[in-house]
C-alpha cells in the first residue's frame, strides 16, 4: 500500500514508530506535513497541493495532526477521504474526541459512566453547581474553539472563582467535572480496529495532576480487566475512531470505570515501552484490512 502520516514531522516519535512499521511490512510511507499541503476546491480540476507539486492519492492516510492546527489539518484530511483515500481516523470523529463536551455528551447518552460534569457560560451558574460534582476539589477545563484546551486543579471555592472569572472573562468556553477522590488508578486504554489492546495505569508525580502520558506521569503496565476493555472499546465505537486511547478512571470493586476523556492521536512509544504491545504494527495491520475490504469505488 501506499501510506500518508498526516504530520508535522517524521522526527516526531509516534510518527517515526508507524513509519518503522509500514516499512516492515513493506509498505511505501511518506510523511506530508499538513500545514504544507494546499487544498484546490472547485468543478475545475479539484486536487492537493504539496510543496507546487499536485499530490497523487494515497490507499491510505494516517493521521497525526496536532491541536494547534486542528482546523486547517482536519480539511485537508477531509480532502483526502473526499478524493477516496482510506483515513485512520475520520475528520468528523477527531473532532468531536477534541471537544470534551460534545464528546462527553455522546458518552453519556449511550449510558457509558463518565464523572459528573456541568458545562456553562455564566459564573454563577458554575459557582452554583460545585456540589453537583462533589464539590471542591474540582478540575476545571478549558474549550478554546477545538484547538487548544488545558485542564485546572481548584481546590478551594476561592481558587475556583478566581480561575472561573478569569477564563470566562477572556471569553473561553469551559467544562467544570468532579474530581473523583475515590479513584484506585488513572488508566489508559489503547483501542485499534474497535480491540483493546493494551492497557497502562499513570502515576503523577507529587503535587502534580497528570492527564498525559508525557507529563509530569510514571506510567506502568495494569491489567486489562474485563469492564475497562468494555468500556474502551464502546467509547471507541461511540466516537467511531479506528484508532485512539480512552482515559479511564478505574473505581475498583466490580464498579463501572468512568471515562473522562477519548485520544484520537495517542502517543505511542511510550504506552509501547510501558505495555511491550507493538501498537504500532497493530495500527498498520488493520488499515490492510480496511484496504482489502473497503468497497469497490
């Protein structure tokens, strides 16, 4: 086959593991950097642009497009599948795993167990619904349209105003959620082709509250037990991504792990040296099943 890594640059880890991988299994792979690509629109000749040179289609696109250029990365992935190539993830899912809201939205309505959480604009009305998700200590994320966010730690109802006012007032959209004390172990859960695969609890360092893998987090390997493969893999469904990382929080003692989170672009070195999965093999084995199997034009 031949393959795209939508990517900033090959020297990225993540993307220098799936290249690795597709030239294993003898598979010619190029990496494009999204940003560099030109997408021509119109009836009169339609096509991708790279570097002045017209772009011949891919069997199949890879993507690794990073927040920062969500936007314009997402449209040119767009084109791609528009002009038949076989994308891993679709556009429409990485953007709705990019909005917690919306994504958490979809989780819950499907009946899968997510923290409690509130989403408004008015300071108030959060003030007001603290003891909704538990009250104090809260997390407090931010929605800046769907390309950057960031995640805050309010211990107190004073730190909490004061983080509310100031990002309310800089006109961001927010999501406040329950920090669940309860919680035995943060845990990542690798999901290709709708399987979990592999799966890695994460230790954050003192004083420090983790949501990756590459921050401020030791991770280790945890066992794949039947209700986190469950739950994994229907979230993966739920937001119809080939291949992502939903972050679970395990409550222990037969209870149903709360999902606070889905990765369409997870890291994958790291959950691979933790794991001793080779993820990214099992990335490039199942698009040559989509391929064989994809419907004839």
């Amino acid at each position: 086959m031949k393959i795209v890594l939508l990517s900033r640059s090959r020297n990225i880890p993540s993307t220098r593991r799936l290249m690795e991988a597709a030239k294993a299994r003898e598979h010619q792979v190029k990496v494009l950097n999204p940003v560099q690509v030109s997408v021509r629109l119109g009836s009169k000749k339609p096509g991708l642009v790279y570097r002045a040179k017209t772009l011949r289609v891919p069997d199949v696109v890879i993507p690794r497009v990073a927040t920062s250029i969500a936007s314009y990365g997402l449209a040119v992935l767009d084109q791609f599948q528009s002009h038949g190539a076989l994308v891993l993830n679709a556009a429409r899912a990485i953007g709705l795993s990019r909005n917690p809201a919306r994504c958490l939205q979809r989780l819950a309505s499907a009946g899968l167990e997510i923290p409690a959480t509130v989403m408004s604009r008015e300071v108030g009305d959060l003030q007001a619904m603290v003891e909704k998700v538990g009250g104090v200590p809260v997390l407090v994320k931010l929605l800046a349209g769907s390309e950057r966010r960031g995640v805050m730690l309010c211990e107190s109802r004073q730190s909490l105003e004061a983080a509310l006012e100031a990002v309310l007032g800089l006109g961001h959209n927010i999501v406040m959620q329950e920090y669940v004390k309860k919680a035995q172990r943060d845990v990542r859960v690798f999901v290709v082709g709708g399987v979990a695969l592999a799966a890695a609890s994460r230790i954050p360092r003192a004083g420090r509250l983790s949501r990756t893998l590459s921050r401020h987090a030791h991770i280790e390997p945890t066992e794949l037990t039947t209700p986190l493969k469950l739950a994994a893999e229907a979230a993966a469904k739920l937001t119809e991504l080939e291949v992502c990382a939903v972050d679970l929080l395990d409550l222990g003692n037969q209870a149903q792990p709360r999902i606070f989170e889905v990765n369409a672009s997870p890291s994958i070195p790291e959950m691979e040296l933790a794991t001793g999965v080779d993820l990214a093999t099992a990335i490039i084995l199942r698009a040559e099943v989509m391929y064989r199997e994809r419907p004839p034009a």
